[in-house]
C-alpha cells in the first residue's frame, strides 16, 4: 500500500506533533545509527525537544564533540559545501516548483499553437490578429513539424526500396527516386505515389506495408 504524502507544514494539533516528533525522532537516529555502521564514518546527531530542556545526544556527549570539533575544524568552504539548512531547502523547493511551471508554460505554448495551426490550415481562423512572437513560434513549430514529416517520408521511402529489392523482377519497384520525383514539393502522398505505380503497371500486386 502507498504511503500517503505528508504535507511539510506546522502541526497544530498538540498530540499529533508530539507523536510526529517522537516517531520521526527515533527514525532519524536509527538512520544515524545506520550511517555510522554501514559506512563506518563518524556521526552525530544532537535533538532538542519542542519544550526545551537538555537534547538528546547520540552516540554520547563526549563524541558528538569531537565530531564537532573536527567539523569547525574544516575551511569555511569545505564545510558549507553540502550543508543544506532551512533556507536553502525552501530555496531548492521554489526552484524545482518554478521550473515545473515553465515546463507547463511550454507544453501548454506549444498545445496553442498546434490548435492555431491545424485551424488555420482548414479555414478556421486567419493569422491577422497574432502578434510577432506568436509569428515567429508559429513558424517554428511549422519547421519542425516538415522536418519530422520529412524524415518520416524518406524512413517509408527506405523501408519500401528494401522490400521491393527483395521481392521477384515481375513485381513493381518502387524507389527513393520515384517517389521523390512524385512527391515533388511533398503535397503528395506516399498513398499517391503507390496509386501511380500500381495503375502505370497494369494491376499488378503491390505490397505495401506502412
């Protein structure tokens, strides 16, 4: 089962956040423990409580001071490489939250303009009204648009040379040629192309595999 998602916000309830406190409490020291055995480094960990008085230490007083000691020991830079506080993990946050709505902003940009072009294109809206920028994302789209459709033709195209090189002299060949030569400016078909070489060969089976 899916452990649910816990928002990252005060608990204002008193004998929940107590509970929370003392079930995340030993979690992260079990994970200390953990650390320190798997790893065989030196750690720390030194909790207060939410009602002050004396933390708790783990592994003992005597060393988490050397830990510390060592630590403050440490060029300035050295220490705060990986060292990551309060403020820095809500800065990380807002970062990864704002570009998750760029990423938005983009895919729904390019939904827009994938609407304006197919209306376009069957008498459902004119280019009048849109402004440069739109012009110029427009007619980006529409170039990567051909050029995937490009490819796909010259992959079909490829397909179709092997085929037919592999079937019997009788049967009809179709090549890259033909069909670029058919196609021409690429408003025809490769439905075209094959129509065109089946009637100019009199009825004769054609495969074809799209």
């Amino acid at each position: 089962m899916t452990r649910k998602k816990v928002n990252l916000e005060y608990i204002t309830d008193d004998s929940s956040r107590k509970t929370t406190f003392r079930k995340r409490k030993n979690g992260m020291l079990k994970q200390v423990v953990e650390l320190s055995t798997l790893c065989d480094v030196d750690v720390c960990a030194i909790v207060y409580g939410p009602n002050g008085g004396e933390p708790e230490v783990f592994p003992s007083t005597e060393k988490a001071h050397c830990v510390l000691t060592r630590f403050k020991c440490m060029p300035e830079i050295e220490r705060s490489k990986n060292m990551l506080n309060q403020e820095k993990y809500l800065r990380n946050k807002i970062e990864k939250v704002k570009e998750q709505v760029r990423k938005l902003k983009r895919d729904n940009r390019e939904k827009e303009l994938i609407q304006i072009m197919y209306a376009n294109l069957v008498g459902n809206t004119n280019l009048q009204g849109l402004s440069v920028m739109d012009l110029n994302d427009l007619t980006r789209l529409i170039d990567q648009s051909i050029g995937e459709i490009n490819k796909k033709i010259d992959k079909i195209a490829n397909t179709m040379s092997t085929q037919m090189s592999e079937t019997t002299t009788s049967s009809p060949i179709i090549t890259p040629d033909l069909i670029e030569n058919l196609v021409g400016d690429r408003n025809t078909t490769i439905l075209d192309v094959v129509a065109t070489n089946f009637d100019n060969n009199g009825g004769n089976n054609l495969a074809l595999s799209l």
